[in-house]
C-alpha cells in the first residue's frame, strides 16, 4: 500500500508569486494517474486492516495535513466527484491560538515577500541571546552572504528551524508577521473551520490528530507530548461527531522529530494507526509490527506532483521521478 501525503491544493494564488503548492489541475492529472497506475484502497479494506492489523493491501491512500481550507474547498469536491476518500490531519490548536502554525507563517512570508527580502529582515532581528549556542559561530558565518532567492529561502528556514532557540523563534516570526502579513485574514483564508472538520466526517472523509501545536515531538517532555495527543483528540472528537478510529500523523514526521514516548503515549490514547514521512509503501510487517510508525510518500515524488511556485506551473512533460519505490 502506498500513503501519499499533500499539504497546499489549490488553484494559482493571485499575491503570493514566490510561494510554493501543488496546482490543482495537476493534483487531478495525479489522481487519474494514481488511479490508472495503482489504483485506490477502498475505505472499507483500510478500516478492516486498521483493526485487524493483518491485510496486504495494494493501491493508494490519500492523506492531507494541517487541517487546510484547500482541503474543503478543492479536494474534497474532487474526491467526492470520483467517489474516494482520503485521511485529513488537523492540528487543533489554531482555534484557539487565532495564529498560523509556526511553517506556515514562515511560508507565507516567503510565498509573498521571496527569499532574499526575508533572510535580510530575519537577520535584522536577530541578537545573539536569542541564537542555540552550538550555532552561534554557524551564525555569523553566514549572516549576510550573498545568495540568490532559492538559497536565501533555504538560509531563512535552517535559521529559523535550528539556529533559533524557540522562544526567539516565536518572537522574531510574531514581529515578521506583524510588519509583512496581515495574518487575521490570512487565518481566515487558510484554514478550515471546526464545523467543516464535521463535514468531512459526515462525507465519509476520516479525520486524524496532528497534534495540538505542530511541535517536535522529541523536544518535548512526556507530559507535555501527552497533553498534546489527548488534547487533540478530545477536540476532534467533539468536532467531527466521534471519531470511530484514532489515527494520528507526526507533525514533520522525520524520526527524529519523535520519540520511543510519542508512541507509547499514542498507544496509550488508544490509537491504532500512526503515519510519519519517511518515504516507502507500507507493508504487511508495518502494519502487523509498527502501526503506530507507518511510512507515508511525499506527493510530490510521483507524475504530475511537482509543486508549482507562485503562478508558475511545471511543464507537462515534466514528470518527477516516478515514486515507484
Ligand atoms: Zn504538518
């Protein structure tokens, strides 16, 4: 069985030339792929081989992460006109935070302002208290070179994910989005409402967790991993009408970015399946042996996946190397 995860679906953004999704028209092109090459996993097979732990099944499932309005708004009339469904993760803590989830607001400020403009205004906050001391001399070594756009894009995420302590990270990204977004209307247009995580469920579509806050697990103490995986789970339960099976995605997904906790805690919560990103099938042995670590496919690593960037889309003939792994 192949996972395929997507995050951003949409339609060419009208202000955003710089940022970075898959284009709707290609998501379709995808689907008519995926189904002609591997076909789809019936949601009934998966639901039987989610409790029994036993089945090899052969096709896709599609799973879609961060509980975005794209999400209702173009996915699921396609998914439903072809009459499949698919797994959406939400991360519950927007509702209540009213804030974008931290890699979201560092993509929409890159999306709309580029690389370049935003690695000189995140250089320009940054004092060295607020720098992870192993990379402080990393730090200054690299402050100000001189980069082209694709480069200062990948110098502004490295910062922000490893050379910042959190507590900075959160403060220098609310000053970023308080001079370059307005991030109330960006919240408004980015992500779906609690009334609609019901109406994926009322359509057939099976909701997961994605954790409260889309923190790196493995930074956090136990507890707080708790409160993170019950928290999420008693807010989606409450949201879609009963959630039936819990299923979970590690927010980021890397091994590293969870513990031998996070899944103990997971099994605890008594949740039976648990997708990550590393990138192969799922086979009979992961689901018999490691329900709670199943491997997912980045979209992108199939025809008609490439991410589009602004109003750019990738030639036809392009096709990213065929994931047939
Ligand atoms: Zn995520």
């Amino acid at each position: 069985m192949k996972a395929l995860y997507y995050h951003y679906v949409r339609p060419a953004p009208a202000d955003m030339p710089h940022f970075r999704y898959l284009h709707l028209e290609d998501f379709r092109a995808q689907l008519d792929y995926l189904g002609e090459q591997h076909g789809f996993v019936e949601r009934a097979d998966f639901l039987e081989a989610a409790r029994e732990r036993a089945n090899v099944l052969r096709g896709v499932v599609l799973t879609f992460d961060d509980g975005l309005r794209d999400h209702v708004d173009y996915v699921l009339p396609e998914l439903e006109c072809r009459g499949l469904w698919a797994m959406f993760f939400i991360s519950t803590g927007i509702y209540k935070s009213g804030e974008l989830l931290t890699p979201h607001r560092a993509h929409h400020l890159l999306g709309s302002h580029g690389g370049a403009d935003m690695l000189a205004a995140l250089q320009g906050r940054i004092t060295p208290d607020m720098l992870v001391n192993e990379h402080r001399e990393e730090f200054r070594n690299n402050t100000y070179a001189d980069q082209d756009n694709d480069s200062a894009t990948s110098e502004f995420k490295r910062i922000l994910n490893y050379f910042l302590a959190p507590d900075a990270r959160k403060t220098v990204l609310d000053s970023l989005m308080r001079e370059y977004c307005d991030e109330a209307a960006l919240f408004e247009a980015l992500y779906m409402k609690p009334v609609e995580i019901r109406l994926l469920a009322d359509k057939g579509m099976i909701v997961g967790s994605h954790s409260v806050s889309h923190s790196v697990f493995s930074t956090l103490s136990p507890k707080a991993q708790a409160r993170e995986i019950t928290d999420s789970f008693d807010f989606l339960e409450e949201a879609s009408g009963g959630l039936g099976l819990r299923i979970f995605c590690y927010p980021y997904g890397h091994s590293h970015t969870y513990d031998a906790d996070t899944v103990r805690l997971l099994k605890e919560s008594g949740c039976c399946l648990a997708f990550t990103a590393e990138h192969r099938d799922v086979t009979a042995d992961d689901m018999a042996g490691a329900p709670l670590e199943l491997p997912r496919h980045d979209c992108n690593a199939f025809a008609h996946g490439r991410a589009s960037y602004g109003s750019l889309r990738p030639r036809g003939d392009q096709i990213a190397s065929e994931g047939a792994v």
